[in-house]
C-alpha cells in the first residue's frame, strides 16, 4: 500500500536535525526521498558517536546512533555541489522533483546557484523550503544557529531545571525536532496550494522563531501577566498537583487536571481531609498554595510501592506514571504495542539490522511505511542517476572527476 505522499520526490539538501527529520517524516508518509551528501564525507552527523552500529567485518561504520535516528526512508546520492559539473548535475535533477529542503546558512547556496531565485528557473511550481537558526531575515540571519542557542534565547532553558538550580537544556536536540515538525507542516500546506494552484512557493523556517512559538502556556502566561516565568522543576505553572513525587520504591508522576481528580487521588492516599481544606478547595488555590500543599504530599506518597500508586490512580482516572529510564521505555508494553520499537534490515551490521525508533502516526488507510533503512554514504548514487536519466559512461565520468 502506498503513502499518502507517494509519487512526490524530494530533493533533501539537509544535515544534522532540524532537516533530516522533516525529511525522514516526508519519507515516511511515502516520498521519494534524496539525500545529498558531500563526496567522502556525508551528514555531519556520521561520525557523531559512539555508539556506531557494529559491522560484521570490524570496519568502521559510517553509521552512527545520532545519525540512524534522522535518515530512515532516504537514498543516499553524494554530488560535489561546489563544482559547476555538480551544480549543473543538482538542476538537472531539481527539474524533476517537487520539493527542496535545506539548512544551509543564508545565502550559502546562492553561490553554487542552487538558490530558490535560481531553481524556480527550472522549475516553476518548485516549493523550496529553507530552515536556519534566525531565519533570512533580521539582525542575527547571518548567524550560525544551534539547538541550543534557540533552547537559550527562545527562553525554553529559563523555565527548565530546578527552582534554585542552573538554567537546563531539554535532554534532546527538541528545538531542532520541533523546527522539523514546523517545516513539514509548512511543506504540506504548501502542497495544497500548489495542488490547487499550480504554484510553488519559497518556506522561511527558523529555529528560534518555532522555539518561541511553542512556548505556548508560559509564553502567554508572561503575555497576560507580565510577570515572568521562573523555573518550576516538573511541576507545572497552572495545575496543582502536577509534579514528580516520592513513593516508597522510587518516584512517580501525578498529573491532577481538575478538582475531582484531586479529591479521588485524596481519597486514595488516605487523605480525603484534605479535598475539604479551604487553601486546595480549587485548583486556582491550589496553585496559590503549591508550596504548602507540596510540603504535605511526601509524606503521604511514601506510604506506597510505585506499581500500587500507577495503577491505583489508574482505575480512578487520575492521571499518573513511572519516571521510566529508556531501558523500561522500550520495554513496555504499550510503547511495543504501538510500534514504537522497529527493526529493519541493515546488512552491513554485525546482527544483520538495525533498531530504529518508530513513527507515531497511525493511518487507517494510508499507513506509515519501512521501506529503506538509513543509508550509507552515497549507496544509491548509481541507481538514483540512472533513474535521472544519465548513462552508466556518464556516470562513471562523474565519478572520475570526484562530481560524486
């Protein structure tokens, strides 16, 4: 069964993150997706390890953990683009696809006259889509931009860690995930207009515009108040109880989202007194309260065993969990369930395939598909040209001059 995507070809200019996840998303909805690589070198993030994927030989592999994570469902095609035969080689092959993402910094492509001005030349309905740190436009659009500058400027590091701690990162490159994520939304609509227009159209993605974006609550809660958000640790800046509390056996996590689930998770802790306590009546008051309220709950919580209080809450609807390290994440039933966990075949590996994190979206009648697995450096240079259109001779020429 084919993707919703299927027939699309696209023509990925990314490395690291923020692109090649938009791309692996792409080509998980059933793209045809091209991964454009430097000649020798590849995806910076190739040699971002260990851990590396063994090689049944003991060679040494061009596959990193960082790496797998970002490039399912692409062919690896290295092309010279700082050489003319090369830039003439990527428009040729531009004529033929719908859609071009990269991450090059401002202007970095112009040279090489892979440009959007320059590629709408060939092709007229092309959706083109950028994404760098600041974006093309503004005082700090030459920059070089990181996840974890955006993390820092667009105010997520301020809001995370403890009270009285350092300001923290999220453990994830999750401002480049996000950036990703935008960028395929924006690409998609892009689609629709082109569908229904016949035009394409040029896509500005920045990496601090979408991590302010989804500041969502705490950048409105400054919005409305004026007040600024402070770090909270895991609790949370509008719901009370919301928080990472002490059980007998370990840690858990209570997520009360209205004012009956605090009274059965009351109830349940054996504590019904304390619904009834005018400072909690509420969740408004409770929140005027936390710090009252989060001096008593510890000594309730550590009367129970983690499993008694997860599945206790449970039956009674009150939301709650384990803390689970990534050993229990992969572990557990509903993440397997889901299909979270995936294999696919990688020969070159010591075990014959590789693990990969999974797709979440679930289709009823276009499903998500596994088709190839992160490729090596320039696998599938051959095969892909020869779809283009170019001659095993031509090929080889290209080859000669290091073109690819």
């Amino acid at each position: 069964m084919s993707g919703p995507l299927a027939g699309l070809r696209i023509f990925d200019l990314t490395r690291i993150l923020a692109g090649p996840t938009c791309t692996q998303l792409l080509g998980d909805l059933g793209a045809d997706v091209i991964k454009i690589e430097r000649p020798g070198e590849g995806d910076d993030t190739r040699r971002w390890g260990p851990p590396y994927v063994k090689t049944k030989d003991g060679s040494k592999s061009d596959a990193s953990a960082y790496y797998l994570s970002s490039n399912r469902n692409k062919r690896s095609l290295t092309i010279d683009i700082s050489s003319p035969e090369g830039q003439e080689l990527a428009r040729r092959m531009v004529a033929s696809c719908d859609i071009v993402v990269e991450n090059f910094k401002v202007g970095g492509l112009a040279k090489f006259g892979l440009d959007y001005l320059s590629l709408r030349e060939v092709k007229p309905d092309l959706i083109y889509c950028s994404i760098t740190g600041f974006g093309q436009t503004g005082p700090y659009a030459p920059r070089a931009g990181y996840d974890y500058l955006a993390q820092g400027m667009g105010g997520l590091m301020s809001i995370t860690g403890e009270p009285d701690g350092r300001p923290m990162k999220v453990g994830v490159g999750i401002a480049d995930v996000m950036c990703g994520m935008y960028a395929t939304v924006a690409i998609l609509a892009a689609l629709r207009h082109r569908d229904r227009t016949g035009q394409g159209q040029y896509i500005d993605l920045a990496l601090l515009d979408t991590q302010v974006a989804w500041l969502v609550n705490e950048g409105l809660n400054y919005l409305t108040s004026g007040e600024v958000p402070h770090r909270r640790g895991t609790e949370h800046a509008n719901i009370v109880p919301y928080n990472v509390l002490p059980c007998s056996d370990g840690y858990f996590i209570i997520a009360v989202g209205n004012d009956r689930q605090f009274q059965r998770f009351c109830e349940f802790a054996g504590a019904p007194e304390l619904a009834e306590d005018p400072r909690f009546l509420t969740n408004s008051l409770r929140v005027l309260h936390r710090r009252e309220l989060y001096e008593i709950l510890p000594e309730l919580t550590k009367k129970k065993p983690l499993d008694e209080w997860v599945e206790g809450l449970a039956e009674l609807g009150v939301p709650s969990g384990p803390v689970n390290t990534l050993d229990r994440v992969f572990a557990d039933p509903q993440v397997l369930h889901r299909g979270m966990k995936i294999s696919m075949e990688f020969p070159t590996s010591e075990k014959g395939e590789v693990s990969l994190i999974g797709n979440p979206i679930k289709f009823s009648e276009t499903p998500v598909t596994y088709r190839r697995p992160p490729p090596h450096l320039g696998e599938h240079s051959e095969e892909i040209l020869s779809e283009f259109g170019l001659s095993a001779e031509e090929i080889e020429a290209l080859r000669k001059k290091k073109v690819i």
